[in-house]
C-alpha cells in the first residue's frame, strides 16, 4: 500500500534534516493493517451487524468480501451506539485514517457522512477524539466508493480505536476503514503533571495549558497524554505556532517557578511495561530574553516492581544563554529498568516550558533517533547544519523535480482511465468527476516538504482507486449541490422545480436527440395566469388559460377541445436568472417530452424558447391530479349516499388505475424510468381519463410525501422500492413497486397516506426488512374495495426480488382481467 512503500524510499534523507522527534506525525504514516490483513479478523468488532454478511470483519478499507463493508443496524441521529473496534493488540502512534462506503461491485450505497473515534490505551478508559479546535466529528464520505483520508490533528496513542457512524436521521451506514501510523515504541501510556500556566506578556496572554491532553485535569493531569506526545516540537518563539488559528503559546506546556516553591515541576511517566531505558529527550524552549529557560537539573526516579529506587539519577545540562532556539535535551537514563519514572525539572529561569518529551528504551532504537541531534550541539555544529541544510535544499529540488514528472504522467494515465471509464456516461451535462478528497483535518502550516510527498502519491492512488471503482452507479450531482440517485449511464433530469422528471437511458437519450423538437413556439401573450401550481428551485409551474392553443397542435394529437374556447394548460417555467445547467436541463427536458406520445400521458404542447423566461406549456386536465380528485370523493354505497358526497365506482377506479398501467407501460417500452408515480402525479381529465405527469415534488401540498435526506435528494420514501433507498437504484421494476403504491392509494381514496401509521425512520427501518426479508417487513394492507386477485397484484409489485415483479404490461393484462 502506497504510503509506506513511498517512505521507505525517502526516509534515509527525510530523515537527514527532520531529527526533531522520535515520532514525526509526517512520517509515520504506514497502513496499520486493516486492507494489508495484518490485523486479524478477531481483533476487529463491532456493536452490532445488519446482517452476518456485513460482520465487522468486512469493514476493511478496499476490500470487497462478504457484502462489501461493515454495516451496522440502523443508525439512530444522536445516538453514538453503533461502532467499529479494531485492536491493534499494542500501542500505536495514529496519524491518519481512512474511510470508505459499501460499494458491492455497483449494487452498495452507504456510506458514512459523518463520524467520530474513540480509543482506548488500556480497553476500559474511553476517550473521544477531538482535533486541535476541540471538535469531534469528522467528515466522511460522500459515496460509496471513494476512499476518504483525513489526517489526525492530533495524532493519537492507542491500542483500541472505535469509528463511530454519526448522522442526524436514523439510516442506513456501511464503512470501511484503515488506520496509519506506526508502533508506539516510547512505551508511554500516561504522564502525570501539574497543569500549565498562564504568562501575561506585554498585556498579552500566553496560555501554556496542555489543551490536547486526554487525561483527567483537576488540580493536575493525570492518566492522560497530550501536547507532550503529539509529534509536534514548538517554535523558537513559544508564542508563535505550527497551528493554525490558535491561542499564543499553544504548542508549549510551561510553568512559573512562582507556583512551585521546591523549585522543581514533578512529571510522572508511566509505561506499558518494564523497559530498559537508555535516553529521555525533553523539548524545551529557551527564550532567555522572555526568562524562559530550559531546565537547570533534573532528578529522576525510576519504579520498576512496586517500589520506588531510593537512589535518583540527577543530570545537570549545561547552561546557555547564548543561543535562544528551542533543542531537545537528551538525558541518559543510564539503562535503569523501569516501568515508571518520576523526574523533578529544576526551574533555570522565572519559567520553564517543554513542547515534547520522549523516551528511547532496550533494543528500540527508533531510526529516527539513530542520527546525531544537531540541536543538541548547536555551537559547534554550525558548519555541519550548514552542509546538512544544502544537502537538504538539493534533495528537495530533486525530489520536487521527481514528483512534478511523477504528477504529470499519472495524471495522463488517469486522464486515459478516466476517458475510457466515462466515455459512455460522461456525453451528457450530470457528469461525475470522482474526486479524491483528501482533507485535512486542520491545515498545517508549516509543512515539510516530505509530507507535501505523500499527500501527492495518496491523493494519485485515491485519484486511482476511484478510477477503477467508476463503473459503479455514480450519484450524480444536481445543480444545487444535493446528488440525485443515479445509474452511470442514466442521464437524470431535473426539472424546472427541482424534482426529477425521468432518468432516461444515455442511449435512449442520444436517439431522442438526434431530431428536432417537435414542438412550435407559442405566443407568450396568449397565455393568460390562473394559480401557481407549484414552484422549485428553478422555476415556477403556473395554471394558464392558453388562446388558440388548437393551432398550435400537431395533427396526430386527439384534443377534445371545444372551439374557440381557452384551453386550461400547465406552464412550466424556468427562472431567468437560472444557471447554465438549469437552462440546458430544461431544454433536454423539452425533448424527451416532445417524443412522448401516448394517451395516457401528459403532452408538452409548446414551448416558449426563443426569449427568457424559458416555458414549457404542457396539457393539465380539468379534474386536476388524481390524489386531490379521489379525496374529494367517497366509494358508492351507504355512506355517500347519507353524507351526499360524489362518489366514484368500483370499476372507475379500476379504469383509471389501468389507464395508469398503460402509461406506464409506455414508459417502461422506451426505458423510461419514472421515479415518482403516486397519484398525486396523475392527472384527471373527463370521464375519468388519467394522465401521468410529474409535478408532484413541487408542490407544497405534497411536502409531507417526501423525505428529505440531510444534503440528499428529496426523496417520496413511502413510494419508493427497498433498493431504490437503500441502494439508490431506480430501474421500471422500481417504478412497477410505486405503481402497486399507487394502486393501493387509489383503491383506499386517497384517503391516508401509505403506512400512515410509521414516520419516516419506520419507513426506512422497515425497508430494510424487505431487505433481510426475514418474514418481518410490513406491507400495506388489504383495501376494503379491493378484491383478491388485484391485492395480488399489489403484492406481486412489491417483490424483494426485482426479476420477480410483473412488468407493466403484465399488470396492466392483469387489471383488464380483474374487470372482466
Ligand atoms: C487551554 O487554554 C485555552 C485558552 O484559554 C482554552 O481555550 C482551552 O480550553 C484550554 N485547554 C484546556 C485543556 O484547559
Ligand atoms: C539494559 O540494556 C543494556 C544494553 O543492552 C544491558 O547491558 C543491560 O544489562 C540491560 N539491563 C537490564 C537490567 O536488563
Ligand atoms: C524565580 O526565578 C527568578 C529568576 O531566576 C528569580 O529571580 C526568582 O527569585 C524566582 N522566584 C521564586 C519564587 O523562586
């Protein structure tokens, strides 16, 4: 996997110029071993699974086993139950993780937007990730398959990490993850010490708390690791920082000799287990003109059984006011065994302030620290850091040199990929660009050159990986930024209001276009306004009495019109100042409406496009949509003959559910894909005529109908099939379950709303039942109007498996049948 194959090429001069640390957060960036396998399948758990197929042992990033990710029972907004817990069965320096939905080969869709970590050192204390702005959720993914890196700032030390799905409504999430990082081979697992202190400079303050430490902080921290091992040395002057947008002093934990009138600050380090320690290394800032200094003496007592050794190691560096920059003072430990160690920093100066400290231990000796500490000699070493810094500057150059060609060829390789992956999709205006998000968390300034290396080859494999993974279903994007559920080669539509109006196949589409519109411009002053239909992001539709339309129609149209009449149209409108997308949208839409011809569906009868705003004038019936229509009506029998309502019979209900049928029989002939039909979208003419059109989502009315997914489409769940929620697919076997819900509306009058009784969530909760199939899902129950054989009908649209629902024609066969 690539960062660590790229280290190991470039550590021997990285190494050169960056002896800071033992643990340079830049550099310890290797893949942990969730998609290498080293971590084993024991070790990775989880709160719970949806099913046996999406075990916490799927949730390796790039893997594809099982059903292609981990996937837990539905997660609930608020509620941070659900998890998944990789043990990495000894401590390790984290930096970086990675995150990827459940793709499946093209038939997965989840993926976590959001999420939080936890992790543990010990298994019992759990402790919340937050980043350096205190903020603990991170930003995920945004589809299925792309692989999402987001840097740890700060890093963490832990055995057990925990990803943990976040999300504001409860759904469905599938992740797949890897950690980078490397051994923690310090050892530490906690140090204890007072807590920092605030300066006042020059009206100013300076506060040198510890603000990342992860401990308990009362009187003084305990049981925690923070600042001191986060792989960050401070600056020269504390307080500037390598961070952005924090307090002065942020990267420095120091103390006031005021506050300790033994002279001394006391830390204790307590490890995992006994270690033969060689060195302790404490970054220390000596700004003597500020009166900080480092250290004058320290005292350090080792544990290595119960007791404490009598006898304390004293070390006494030598003093230096000559040289005001930041160093490591390395402190032999003489090879004491210890499994804690307490040492007393003697104050040189009024303040005493360390940014890191680490511990070098028996047969660990990290690579890092197997070069000689320039800082450490800073006197007599000018020379060398002089010849180090060039030879630096030219590794540099060479190396930026190397990565601009490296760039530049994969980019043309990728360029060839992605042409040849989306020749077929990417003709049309909703094309995808799989971008790789490599986010930071916090931007870093400061950055050396190195990381700038491997942010380059991630973001190449990423760029790589979402390549290869592109013939999946690619959730194309809506000019308003909320992606549409979509498959590669559909192109989706979106109308004047905001809603889809059909997804029609690429293919289907190129034919379409290859003529002309078939429809003539119409005078904009033969329209005259009645009432706003509906009204979206784009547009407007409005209700208009159209003059004369008669002459504009064409021959084969069969308009029972009255002479010289106004005939009542719908006006679809597209805002003026609407995007360029929105505009072509709208005239793409004009087309494919041009070329659909059946009685059962609605007409576009002319257009206004030669001047702004852009119009579509299609039919609208008298009886307006079919769902408003059936409310106002009551079935025959006692009832409406008491309460003197209108009523509509058994076998016009039936006729216009057919009607519905042959319509969509007609779509489904061309590949059309309708992905709303309800009866709010059928239209009422006379003697119960019924024609589908699609302006259902626009209207306010209908809001309720329609679940709106955080940042997602808009989508009428209660309609929708199992795998068009759950794996966003729409295909004529999804319209065919909508039309059974359609069916059932209208055999029930309109009267409640399907699964009336479930909210939203339960709606989707029960979707995934369909999904399981586990006997438990709920389906719409039986109308009283409705006969046997027709409630087969709507139960045979609600197949799980798509193959085994009827095709329009069937139901339609069907109906005519049950009429006879
Ligand atoms: C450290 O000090 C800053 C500045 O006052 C404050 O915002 C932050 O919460 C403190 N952090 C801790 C852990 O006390
Ligand atoms: C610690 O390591 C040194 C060097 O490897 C060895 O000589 C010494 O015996 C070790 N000490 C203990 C107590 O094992
Ligand atoms: C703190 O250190 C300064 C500088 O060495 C010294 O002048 C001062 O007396 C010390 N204060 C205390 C309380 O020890």
């Amino acid at each position: 996997t690539p960062p660590s194959l790229l280290l190991s090429l470039t550590l021997p001069f990285l190494n050169f110029f960056s002896p800071l640390s033992t643990t340079l957060p830049s550099l310890c960036r290797y893949p942990l071993g969730m998609s290498g396998g080293q971590i084993q399948d024991e070790d990775i758990s989880a709160s719970s699974q949806w099913s046996e197929s999406t075990a916490a042992r799927y949730g390796r990033l790039d893997f594809e086993e099982g059903d292609g990710a981990w996937c837990p029972e539905t997660v609930e907004p608020d509620s941070l139950k659900e998890f998944l817990q990789i043990d990495l069965r000894s401590l390790h320096f984290i930096t970086l993780v990675g995150t990827q939905g459940r793709h499946a080969g093209g038939i997965g869709n989840e993926f976590a937007q959001m999420y939080k970590i936890k992790y543990s050192r010990d298994g019992s204390r759990w402790i919340s990730w937050r980043n350096r702005q205190g903020k603990q959720v991170i930003e995920g993914n945004r589809n299925a398959y792309d692989i999402v890196l987001k840097d740890l700032e700060p890093p963490i030390i832990a055995r057990f990490v925990r990803f943990m799905p976040v999300s504001d409504h409860s759904m469905n999430v599938c992740m797949r993850v890897e950690l980078y990082g490397c051994e923690w081979l310090d050892g530490l697992v906690s140090y204890n010490a007072p807590v920092g202190e605030q300066m006042s400079l020059e009206g100013e303050s300076v506060h040198l708390n510890d603000s990342v430490y992860d401990g308990a902080v009362i009187f003084s921290m305990t049981e925690g690791l923070g600042q001191l091992t986060d792989g960050m040395c401070g600056l020269d002057d504390f307080t500037q920082s390598h961070v952005y947008n924090v307090w002065p002093g942020y990267d420095y934990v120091g103390w006031t000799n005021e506050s300790f009138s033994s002279g001394y600050v006391e830390i204790m380090f307590e490890f995992d287990r006994a270690r033969n320690f060689t060195t302790m290394k404490v970054h220390c800032n000596n700004m003597f003109t500020r009166h900080v200094k480092a250290f004058r003496q320290v005292m350090c007592y080792f544990r290595s059984e119960a007791d404490w050794e009598a006898k304390p190691l004293s070390f006494s560096p030598s003093p230096d006011d000559v040289n005001p920059s930041a160093r490591f003072v390395t402190v032999s430990l003489a090879n004491h065994m210890a499994s804690a160690i307490k040492c007393q920093f003697y104050f040189a100066d009024t303040w005493m302030m360390f940014s890191e400290i680490t511990f070098q231990s028996g047969d660990h000796v990290p690579w890092s620290l197997s070069w000689d500490d320039p800082t450490h000699k800073v006197d007599d070493s000018n020379t060398r850091i002089l010849i180090g810094c060039l030879v630096a500057i030219i590794f540099i150059l060479v190396a930026i040199i190397v990565i601009i060609l490296w760039r530049q060829v994969w980019q043309k390789m990728l360029e060839k990929v992605g042409e040849l992956v989306y020749s077929r999709a990417c003709t049309h205006t909703h094309t995808h660009t799989h971008t790789c998000s490599f986010d930071r968390v916090t931007p870093r300034s400061g950055v050396s050159p190195h990381s700038s290396v491997l942010d380059s080859r991630l973001r190449l494999t990423n760029a790589a990986v979402a390549a290869t993974a592109s013939k999946a279903p690619a959730a194309t994007v809506g000019q308003d930024g909320v992606p549409h559920y979509a498959e590669a080669d559909i192109v989706n539509l979106q109308g004047v209001t905001g809603g889809n109006t059909y997804a029609v196949p690429a293919l289907t589409m190129d034919l379409l276009s290859g003529k002309d519109v078939a429809v003539e411009e119409f005078p904009r002053k033969l329209l005259t306004f009645k009432e706003k239909l509906g009204e979206g992001q784009f547009g407007e539709v409005h209700l208009c009495e159209a003059e004369g339309m008669q002459e504009f129609m064409n021959k084969d149209f069969p308009f029972d019109i009255t002479e010289n009449q106004p005939e009542l149209v719908a006006v679809k409108m597209l805002r003026a100042d609407a995007n360029k997308n929105a505009r072509n949208d709208f005239l793409k839409e004009i087309k494919i409406m041009s070329r659909l011809k059946d009685p059962n569906i609605i007409r576009l009868l002319a257009v206004c496009i030669c001047s702004d705003p852009l119009c579509m004038i299609t039919e609208y019936m008298e009886n307006g949509d079919l769902n408003q229509f059936l409310c106002r009506h009551e079935p025959e029998g006692q009832l409406a003959l008491i309460s003197n309502a209108p009523t509509v019979s058994y076998s016009n209900l039936c006729y216009m559910a057919t009607q519905i049928a042959s319509g969509m029989r007609y779509l489904s002939s061309l590949n059309f894909v309708h992905r709303d039909l309800a009866t709010r979208n059928c239209l009422v003419g006379k003697n119960y005529t019924i024609k589908i059109a699609d302006f259902g989502m626009s209207r306010n009315l209908y809001s309720g109908d329609y679940y709106r997914i955080q940042g997602r489409a808009v989508l009428p769940i209660r309609w929708m099939s199992w795998e068009s929620i759950l794996l966003g697919k729409f295909t004529t076997a999804s319209d065919v379950w909508a039309f059974g819900v359609t069916l059932w509306e209208t055999l029930t009058f309109c009267k409640e709303q399907p699964y009336s009784q479930l909210t939203d969530e339960q709606v989707i909760e029960n979707t995934g039942e369909f999904f399981r199939d586990q006997k438990r899902q709920i389906y719409l129950p039986q109308p009283a109007l409705c006969p046997d054989p027709v409630y087969k009908i709507m139960l045979s649209c609600w197949r799980r498996n798509t193959k085994e629902r009827p095709s329009f024609q069937e139901i339609y066969r069907a109906l005519l049948e049950s009429q006879a």
